[in-house]
C-alpha cells in the first residue's frame, strides 16, 4: 500500500519502490481493494525481497514494520532512514486503518 501512495503522491518527483523481508510475490487483495476504494490501482504490483534492492542508492529508505526495520540492508551514510511502526493488518479494517495511517503520514511529512 505504501508504494501505491507514494506513486500516487509523489510519483512524479520521486522513483519509488517497496520491498519486504518475507515476500510472497503478490500484493494482499484487502491492500489492493483498499486503495482501489481511492481509486488507485495497484493489482499489477507484486512483493519484492529486500535484496532485489540491497546495491541501490536512495535517498529515502522508509520502514512501516519493526522487523523490516531490523532486516532492511545496510546503506550508506546519506541515505535517510525512517521508521514508522505500523500494525501488519490482518483484517480489511486493519487494511483500511493501516492505508488511513499511511496516507496522513506521506501527506504531514511531505507537503
């Protein structure tokens, strides 16, 4: 959900990308109707492990879980690490809670 509003909000200034440490290849269909109910679309998006990314250089390397905080690589110095511990949803209000969540977080902190 993270990446399709950031896509969504910030996708013309920004490069954006979502990884986790337990990827399953698919993106949850509460995640994808969740935003959906905003209009974005994001079913062709699918779940990356961390080391598709591990030689990349960001800016930005944002963290949503407490364990992907601890199993995210290591980047350089002038990456900017955040962290926001968010509940991993388990139900659709869950879902919903979590997209709210994220979505008044991307807005407070980047507009």
């Amino acid at each position: 959900m993270a990446e399709g509003l950031f896509r969504h909000l910030r996708g013309e200034e920004w490069e954006v990308h979502s990884a986790g440490s337990a990827p399953t290849g698919r993106v949850r269909p509460e995640a994808v109707q969740a935003l959906r109910e905003m209009g974005l679309d994001i079913s062709s998006h699918r779940s990356k492990h961390v080391d598709e990314f591990a030689d990349g250089l960001f800016d930005v390397v944002l963290t949503v879980c407490d364990h992907a905080a601890e199993a995210c690589p290591v980047y350089p110095a002038e990456t900017r690490r955040i962290h926001w511990p968010l509940p991993d949803p388990q139900t659709y209000a869950d879902f919903l809670a979590v997209r709210d969540e994220l979505l008044n977080r991307i807005k407070s902190h980047w507009d």
